[in-house]
C-alpha cells in the first residue's frame, strides 16, 4: 500500500489535514484505509471517538464525543453506490420526448396506391422508416425515481459519515457564524484552517437558514466561494458529503443529525 492511502489520524491538528494532490476518490481512500485495519474473526462494537472542537479562528475550544454505531461503523461502499443512484434518479428531470409518427406534422395522404406499382406499400410518408417520419420507441417523458428503503438511506448516511471520519476530513466547530458577512472574512479563515490542502472543497452545516451558528450570514459570506456549499443538517446527504472533500458541521448541527439518525424508523 502506497504511502497517501493511509489513514489519517481523525484527531489531528487542522492544519495537517491536507492531502497529496493525487489522493483517489472519497470512496477509494476510505477502502484503503479501511483495508489497513486489522482484521478480527468477530464482529467488535465501534467505540465511540472524540474529536477537538474548533472555531473559524482555528482555536481549540473543546472537545466532542462522536458515537461509534454513527461514526465508527465499517464503510459499506455498495450501499453508498444504491443511495448515490437513487438521488441522482430522484433528482433527474426526465423532461426528454421524441414525437411518434401520430405527432409528427403531415403525412395525412396515402402516398402511393396499394396496389399496381411494383413499390412496398405505405400508407403515410410519417411513418418510422421514412425521412421525417416519426421516431420509434424514443423516450417519453416519465420519472426515473425508484424506491429504496429507510433503513438503506440511513445506512449511506452513517457510511459517509463515518468515512470523513475515518480519512480524517470531518471537523467539528463551535459556530461557523461570520460576523461581518464578508467573503474575504471566511476566505482568510479558512486558509488558516486549511493552508496545505491540494485543493479547497467543503461543505458546511448549520442548524438552519436563520440559525445563529451559521444562518444567513455564513451564506452571504460563502456566496461568492464556487468551493464551498452551505447546508442546513434537515438537509444533510450522502452525495453532498461524497462530492466535497472537507466536512465542517457545528456542535449543534451535529446534535440534530445524531439525534436523527438515532430514532427509530417509522413503519
């Protein structure tokens, strides 16, 4: 095993979290890492984790205990392949339409008799073997969603979870609030709390749109950031987590999204 696909060490400082500007895919990294762990013949119940708790100026300001049936659980890479398909099915628009050779404009005349010319019969130049006929068997429009169960969705979310988790790239923070609003007062601070990253890609999570750990501020600030995405935790998703390499998410943010997961599903 190469040197950049061991883990990292979920406790470390945030300014020694960046990565090599070849590290593989989300899903790859945490495999790897995952396959560096002694293997045992019994099923052993993932111990819960503390990790710092940090604010925008890249100050410890505590800690925070991560529960290990959330964070701690093995990283199932083909139940975040069925969740990643069924949001993008979910989300696909399915507005595609050819017209068939009933909509098609014309072709109300028969051609040419049936019989008597020697010719293959028709009877409308709209039909699908003709130029400027109708298409046969094209798309419709119609809805690509499919179902998946409950307890698979939740099942994805807690492998995401726990593969930031597990590569070192989720850090949890007092408020991500930003007082003066100002795109180049959170640009500053997270240089400092990532200055040696390959890249820059987070996702943030606050409690809500008018929450006082983040709210509209932290989204006037980060409007003007292509790089970074701010969510509210009802909204928190698998391919939201897999497509950005960073996840920051505020104490209680995380509260909401530990309490979430923790209830029992609904019948």
């Amino acid at each position: 095993m190469s040197a950049d696909l061991q883990p990292c060490a979920p406790h470390q400082a945030l300014a020694s979290l960046a990565q090599p500007a070849d590290v593989p895919a989300t899903i790859c990294r945490t495999f790897a890492a995952q396959a560096a762990r002694p293997q045992s013949g019994t099923q052993e119940a993932a111990k819960d984790s503390t990790v710092p708790v940090h604010n925008l100026q890249s100050e410890e300001v505590g800690q925070y205990t991560l529960p290990g049936s959330i964070f701690g659980i093995p990283v199932r890479t083909d139940i975040l392949h069925r969740v990643v398909r069924w949001q993008l099915a979910k989300r696909q628009q399915g507005t595609h339409k050819t017209k068939t050779r009933s909509e098609v404009s014309g072709g109300g005349r028969k051609p040419r008799p049936q019989k008597g010319q020697g010719k293959a019969r028709i009877g409308t130049i709209r039909a699908g073997q003709m130029r400027g006929g109708g298409v046969i068997h094209g798309p419709v429009v119609r809805s690509h969603e499919h179902s998946l169960n409950r307890k698979v969705r939740r099942l994805g979310l807690k492998c995401a979870l726990a593969a930031k988790t597990l590569e070192g790239r989720l850090h949890v923070f007092d408020s991500l609030d930003v007082a003066d609003a100002k795109t180049r007062s959170l640009d500053s601070c997270l240089d400092k709390l990532l200055p040696n990253a390959p890249r820059r890609s987070i996702l943030m999570v606050d409690s809500g749109k008018q929450s006082k750990d983040g709210g509209i501020r932290l989204r006037r600030a980060a409007a003007n950031l292509p790089w970074v995405d701010i969510m509210p935790q009802d909204g928190l998703n698998v391919y939201s987590i897999l497509q950005r390499d960073q996840l920051f998410l505020t104490t209680s943010a995380l509260d909401k999204v530990i309490a979430k997961l923790n209830q029992s599903i609904e019948r």
